[in-house]
C-alpha cells in the first residue's frame, strides 16, 4: 500500500507540472478541505478552501498565474492513509517572467483513494521576494 500511495503521488505531481488538471482533479474527494499557510495577497488562488469545486480554482489559479518548470517530490513518507512529502518547486511567473523556487511540504489524508485533506507549508517570505522583484521587511507585504 505504502508504495502504491508513493508512486501515486509521483503520478499526480508530475499531472500537475503538466497541466493535467482534471487528471489531478479525480484524485480528490468531493469534500476536500485544502489549507494554504500563503499570503492570499500574492497567491489568491491559495488560503482555505473546501470542496473539489474549490480545489480546482486553486489548481486552475496557479496554472494562469504560473508556469510551473519543476514540481519534484524530494521524499514521500506514508504511514497508512497518511502522506507527508517534501517538495522543490521551480514556477515562472506568466505576467513578469519572473522565476520563483523553492522548497515546501504537503501533508495529505486520504480516505477510499481519494484526497480528503491537503495542508501545505513553503518558504513564502523568499516566493514574495522573488514574485515582487524586491526584498521585503518582515511583517510587511505592501
């Protein structure tokens, strides 16, 4: 089970860098909870949401803000029908031509083979910096 979940998630990243959103979109459960720890300001598509219909405007929002260059899992721990995976991440902004990259961490629940829940965590001081072109001060995005 534990390398099936792995190759799985493998899969669905590899879905998502190509832009085979509905490919990922069957991978979710209808009830879906999707939490963000992002600054909604220069990531709106992000934050929480609920609901597949909610998780394809974040799949759909990154894709029209970024084109994504590398989205390769680092490592992938599973522990029954959990999911922790360690993320790098390279995306080039589509207005600026910006490149932004990075690594994060998802941690997944799953329940029937379906996405129940998905928190992500990244380095979003440095994704800002890189977005907006400029070094920020701590505590204020303007």
């Amino acid at each position: 089970m534990n390398n099936v979940l792995r190759e799985r998630l493998g899969t669905l990243y590899a879905a998502f860098q190509a832009g085979k959103l509905d490919f990922v979109l069957n991978a979710i459960d209808d009830d879906v909870e999707f939490i963000s720890y992002s600054p909604v300001q220069l990531f709106p598509f992000l934050g929480h949401r609920r609901g597949k219909a909610e998780m394809a405007q974040v799949l759909r929002g990154a894709h029209a803000m970024f084109d994504f260059v590398s989205c390769e899992p680092l490592s992938i721990m599973v522990e029954n029908d959990n999911a922790a995976v360690q993320l790098f991440s390279r995306f080039v902004g589509r207005k600026t031509g910006r490149s932004v990259q990075g690594h994060g961490a998802h941690f997944f629940r799953f329940r029937n083979d379906k996405i129940v829940e998905l928190r992500t965590f990244s380095d979003t001081f440095r994704s800002a910096e890189e977005i907006l072109g400029r070094k920020l001060i701590a505590g204020a995005i303007t």
